[in-house]
C-alpha cells in the first residue's frame, strides 16, 4: 500500500525552516508567536460581535503567549518593538478593544464604563514615574567599572534593590492591568459591576504601590557613588596592587572562551598579574579566577587610568578596543591569540602592531614567515601552550571496552570557505558512518559554540546531527547487546547523578558569593578573593567532570554542549577525534591520540596537508567521509595505527617541547619582556634628565661647546635624543 503522509524527516525539516525564517529559538516560541498573531484579530472580532466569552479566551492567550515569550527572551520580541508593535502598545490595543467591548454592550453610559476609561488613563499616568524611577535606579547603580578580586573599600557600595523590582520591570508594570481587564470582564458577564470596580481599584492600588516601593532607593544612602569617587577608589587600588602583567580582552558576547582559557595560566604568571577587559556583559561569563579583573568599558576611563606600573599587556584577540591600551608605551605588547591553528586567523597582519608575537612551537613561526604579513621572525618567541596541562597524554588503548570518537567541527567563520567546517557538507555523513561503525565505537558530539551565528544552514545541519546522535543513543538504550552493561551499572550511574545535583548545589552557592539577585555593582564589592573558596570551587569541578562521565554509560552516545564538560575534559574521554583546521586540532595533538581532519574544500590530500601543518598526521577526510576506516581502525588497535610517530613529531613541532614545561617556558617570555620593557622605560627616563638638564644650561647663559664635528654638544645631545626617541617610538 502507498503511503501518502508526510514523512517525519520532511515534517521535521519544514519546522525547523519555519522556526529559522520566524527568527524564533524553538517550536514551542513559535506556537507562542502563532497563537499570539491570531489572538488579537480574535480579541478585536469578539469586541465588535460583541462575545465576552470569546474576549475572554483570546485575550488570556495574548497574555499567556506574550509573557512566554518574553520569558524566553525571543528574538521575535525586538522585531515587534522594530514595526511599533511593542509591548506597551499590545497592551494599550488590548485595553482600548475591552472599551469597544463595553461600547457594543451598551454599557457606554453606565458608570462602569467611566471607572474603566479612568482607570486605563491613570494607569498609563501611573507608568510614566515607575519608568522613569527604575531607569533613574538602574542608571545609579551603574558604575564606570566592574571588578572581581578588586578591593575598592574607598566607596561605599550599598546593596542592589531586590531583583523583583527591576528585573523586567516596564513588562512587570503593564501586567497590573490584569486585575482591572478580568474585573471589567466579570462584570459584563454576571452584570455585578462591583467586580469591575474592585479590579480597578486593585490595578490602581498595585502600581501605585510598585512606585512607592522604588521610592526608597532613591535616596542617597541607597545609591552607588558617582563615577568620580568610584574611579578614585580604582586608581587607589592600582597604587597599592601595581599590577606587573596584564591580560586585556574584548570581544562579542559569545567570545569568554577567549579569555576563559587564559585564566589557569594568569594565575602562575610570574609578578602581579591582572586581568583587563571592556564588555561588562562578559565579566558574569568568567570563569574562578583568584587574578583580579578589572573590567571598563568607557575608552576614556581606560586611557586615564595610571597603568604605568605594567610592564607585559598580553591580548588574546585582535579587535579594535586594542588600541586603548597600545598607545601606551611603558609597556610591551604581545599577542598570545586564543588557539594555534593553520586558520588565516592565526596570521592576521595586525600583529604587527605588538612588540612580539608568542606561538606554541616552531609550527607558529614558519606559518608567520610563509605568510609574509609582515611580522619579523626576531619578534616571534615560542612558549609552547601553557593551557594544555589538563590533557591527558595516551596510554595507547581505548579506555573503555569499546572505543569512544569525538567529532568537534568548528564553525563556518567569517567569509563563508567551503573549508572553514566539516559541518555543511560532510557533517552527517561523518556521525552516520560513526554511528553505523563495526565494530561499534560511541560517538560524542561537541559543536563549536558558534555554529550557525553565520550561516543557518549550518545550525540546521547542526541540528539534524544532534538529532541523529540522540536517536542512535536511544537506540542503543533498547538494544540487547547492552541490557547486561546497563543494568549491572544502572545503580552506580543513579549515584552519580545524586553526586551531580550535591556538586552542583555546592558550586552555584560557592560561585556566587553574597546576596541572590544582586546587581553588578555589589557583586564587585563581594566578589573578593578567597584562596579556600576558589580551592573548594576547582575541587568540586573536578568531582563535577568525574561523576557527569559516570553518569552515563561507556556505550552511549553523547551531545555535549556548553562549557561544561569542557573540550579538554571529552579529549580525555575520548580514544580519538574527528574536526577541522583549527585550534582543536592542534589542542588534541598534545594527546598523541589518532585523530582526522575533513578537507571540506576538497582540495585534494597531497595540497591540503601542504597547506595545513597540522594535519600531516592526520587521517584526511573527503566529505564522505569514506577514509574513516582508517582511524577507527587505529583507535581500536594501537598495531594498526600507522600515523603513531608522525604525531610524536609533529607534537613537538607545533606545540614546543615536554621540557621545560610551558608554563616555564611562558614566564621566561614574561620576565625577558618585561626587563626589556624596563630597560627602554629606563632609557627615556635618561634621555628626559639629560634633556633637562640641557635647557637649565641654556637658560643659565652657558657657552655652548664645540663638538666634534663643529656643531654644539647641546645640538648634538638633541639630535641623538631626537633620533633615540623616534627609534623608541617606531
């Protein structure tokens, strides 16, 4: 017989194109934003009929689909503000139909429709100071900086005003006409016109309330200290800190894994190391940290700031805030980047702005000379990859009776190359052949965190193989060749997941110090370090990641997403990967672990591993992903791994050598770099003296005396300065 429905890939497709094309995040949003289109028509039509029952009902679901979404935080809310369809003009639509509702009641001449025509207008009256408060608090609670292990004990910082009362407070306000818009309703439905005025009279009563409640806090004992005294108290605390090495970075929302991976390595640097960044809104997405963090995000405030205690500014990223910090010239400038890949990123020609560039290993230097950027090789200082340390070296067999494969893609970039990741074409072809694997192999799946922020069609493809990982693994859930694993390990896994919920509870207590709901500004003042906290914290992780890989089986499938498990934490679980070009790849090198990349360009094997030093110990993929047989092969038996020493030298290549350790090798750059940073400071202090000391002389009459060459020494020293200092400055 011939099947005529819909096949559920198609229906699933076609869902998933509406919900990209309606710029919602899920199905559920989009029921949301559907129910919410069609509610209002129905309001307007149950006005004009008139039909109070049908008011009734569309009207409840325009509130309960607004306010979902907005619990959401859907996209689709900005585009409604964007068309003038924003949240206080859905509601004032809602309102002036339940006045067209009471007119086609014939209610226009009873009292009743008086109270709810003023109660509407003093409620909008209402709004226009409760607005204006909670602006007025939020700006004052607002201070020049943010800070974490900063102690600026000359400002008073007094506690935030309960979230509740500006958490969402505009949308929070709008809400109190509910028990008007329900009293009016009640009473054209029974006819009891006291339950209008008792709605009203609530409305009324509740806003009226909300603006007393914010009152308080303005005064000024509730407020923070103005920008002055806060940016005072920061320059005192630069005085006593005087910071020697400086991380700065800025970036978009979704870039703290920049700095994130830099925190472990700031914290064994050698002198008094801070951490400078400029988007306030990344300072929550922080990891622990004992360094402080000092984060300001007003370009002018930065560049008043007296950092001349600092002598190495290191900086993951290349953006344009940079050159806040750059034009200061006490200091040497390095790039460090945030990966080391055969990516054109990681040989961007801006880096010839910094002193010196510090790579891995001999792989980052040779890339910078091919590339011609102009970064000259005498600047360039490999320090190996100090950030490794947590990768667990191979024992050179699986870990579990079966191997596990991790597939880590990263994302499609900035310039839409067919290479830049396996996801688009070669993707679900990769995780099928994974999961169709004889013998069996279990799949982890970890996608960049920027999949798809660029080309949707990759965050579709993205979802189609989270979706294809998780069905295998449900799958395999039912399958009889794991029922005895699964129940022999069912009690230790349900420990675990207890031992997860306890580690969890523990580390949100310990990773927020002070109050619930507190604002940015008082954060700073509690956010202090605390070495047995931040112990405690790097302790529980630990037992975090332990018990999350025992809380599941060694046979099942995974899609891991989010920062934790961190990428390093799935390297250790894992017998071998498959990626891209990119940092992940030369991060899993320092494993010894086999490993394939995709050519998703299809240039070709010789041309690709020419091209990309990384993957010349690499099983190459071509989109079909085909050649998998060869990895899986090697991490099933370490006799069939042919590339074993390839990857032994290649390691050392790209990532430096086992000794000294990185983090030997990365103070020995900090500390060199820094005397010549303090030889040059130095040398212009010298210059300056004898300059002075040359215009007293003037000024006291003296005979100049003839130089060598016929000309003044005056002259002379002048034009050495002149000459020494322009060197200095280029």
């Amino acid at each position: 017989m011939k099947q005529t429905g819909i096949p559920v890939w198609s229906r699933f497709y076609v869902i998933s194109t509406v919900i990209r094309v309606a710029r919602v995040g899920s199905g559920s949003e989009l029921a949301a934003a559907v129910l919410m289109g069609l509610g209002y028509p129905c309001v307007m039509l149950a006005a004009l009929i008139p039909n109070i029952w049908l008011f009734a009902g569309a009207g409840a679901v325009t509130y309960v689909a607004d306010w979902y979404l907005h619990q959401k935080k859907s996209r689709l809310v900005n585009r409604l503000n964007s068309v003038r369809a924003g949240l206080p003009i859905r509601f004032l639509l809602r309102q002036l139909l339940l006045i067209l509702l009471l007119a086609r009641e014939n209610l226009a001449e009873q009292p009743v429709f008086y109270a709810t025509v003023a109660c509407f207008l003093l409620f909008y009256g209402l709004q226009a100071p409760q607005g204006a408060l909670a602006t007025f608090i939020r700006l004052r609670r607002t201070m020049p900086v943010v800070t974490r292990n900063v102690d600026l004990h000359g400002v008073r910082i007094p506690d935030a005003p309960p979230r509740a009362l500006l958490n969402r407070s505009g949308e929070k306000m709008l809400h109190l006409d509910v028990p008007a818009v329900v009293g009016v309703i009640a009473a054209v439905a029974t006819g009891r016109n006291v339950l209008a005025y008792a709605g009203v009279t609530a409305t009324l009563a509740l806003g009226t309330l909300y603006i007393l409640l914010l009152a308080p806090y303005l005064r000024r004992k509730r407020r923070v200290p103005g920008p002055g005294a806060v940016l005072k108290a920061v320059d005192t605390w630069l005085r006593e800190y005087q910071p020697t090495v400086a991380l700065y970075f800025s970036g978009s929302d979704d870039s703290a894994y920049q700095v994130n991976m830099w925190l472990d390595t700031m914290e064994q640097v050698d002198g008094r190391p801070i951490i400078i960044m400029r988007e306030r809104n990344l300072v929550p997405k922080l990891g622990d940290t004992s360094v402080p963090v000092l984060c300001i995000p007003g370009g002018q405030h930065l560049m008043a700031r007296d950092l001349s205690t600092i002598r190495v500014t290191l900086y993951p990223a290349n953006v344009g805030k940079n050159i806040h910090i750059l034009r200061v010239p006490t200091m040497k400038h390095v790039f460090i980047g945030h990966g080391d890949s055969d990516k054109l990123a990681s040989v961007n020609p801006f880096s010839k702005v910094y002193d010196e560039v510090w790579t891995a290993g001999q792989a980052g230097r040779d890339r910078y000379a091919l590339a011609d950027v102009g970064v000259r090789d005498e600047d360039i200082v490999e320090v190996g990859r100090p950030q490794l340390a947590p990768i667990q070296r191979w024992t050179g067999a699986p870990k579990n009776p079966i191997p596990t494969v991790l597939y880590a893609p990263t994302w499609e970039g900035w310039d839409g190359n067919p290479g830049n990741t396996s996801v688009l074409l070669a993707g679900e072809n990769i995780v099928r052949r994974l999961l169709a694997a004889d013998p069996p192999v279990r799949v982890i799946y970890k996608p960049h965190p920027f999949t798809g922020l660029v080309n949707k069609k990759a965050k579709a493809v993205d979802e189609r193989i989270r979706k294809l990982v998780t069905e295998a693994a449900a799958r395999r859930a039912t399958d009889p060749r794991w029922a005895k694993e699964a129940a022999a390990a069912q009690s230790g896994q349900a420990a675990a997941r207890a031992e997860l919920s306890r580690i969890e509870a523990r580390l949100a207590a310990l990773s927020s110090p002070g109050r619930k709901g507190t604002d940015e500004s008082e954060t700073s003042r509690v956010s202090l370090a605390d070495p047995h906290r931040l112990t405690a914290i790097k302790r529980l992780r630990a037992e975090w990641n332990d018990a999350y890989w025992r809380s599941f089986g060694w046979w099942e499938h995974r899609v891991v997403t989010g920062s934790q498990p961190h990428l390093y934490d799935c390297f250790n679980e894992s017998d071998g990967m498959v990626s891209d070009i990119s940092s992940v790849v030369s991060d899993f090198i320092a494993s010894g672990k086999p490993y394939a990349v995709t050519d998703s360009a299809e240039i070709g094997v010789d041309e690709f591993r020419r091209q990309n030093t990384a993957v010349r110990a690499a099983v190459i993929l071509s989109n079909s992903a085909a050649e998998l047989d060869e990895l899986l092969a090697a991490v099933a038996d370490p006799a069939a791994d042919k590339l074993a020493e390839e990857r032994r030298g290649l390691k050392r290549y790209l990532l430096g050598p086992d000794e000294p350790t990185s983090i030997e090798q990365f103070n020995a750059a900090v500390r060199a770099l820094a005397a010549k940073a303090e030889a040059r400071n130095s040398g212009v202090s010298q210059r300056l003296a004898g300059q002075r000391i040359g215009e007293l002389d003037r000024e006291d009459g003296a005979t100049p005396v003839a130089a060598p060459d016929g000309g003044s020494t005056a002259a002379a020293e002048a034009d050495d300065t002149d000459a020494a200092e322009t060197t200095a400055v280029g």
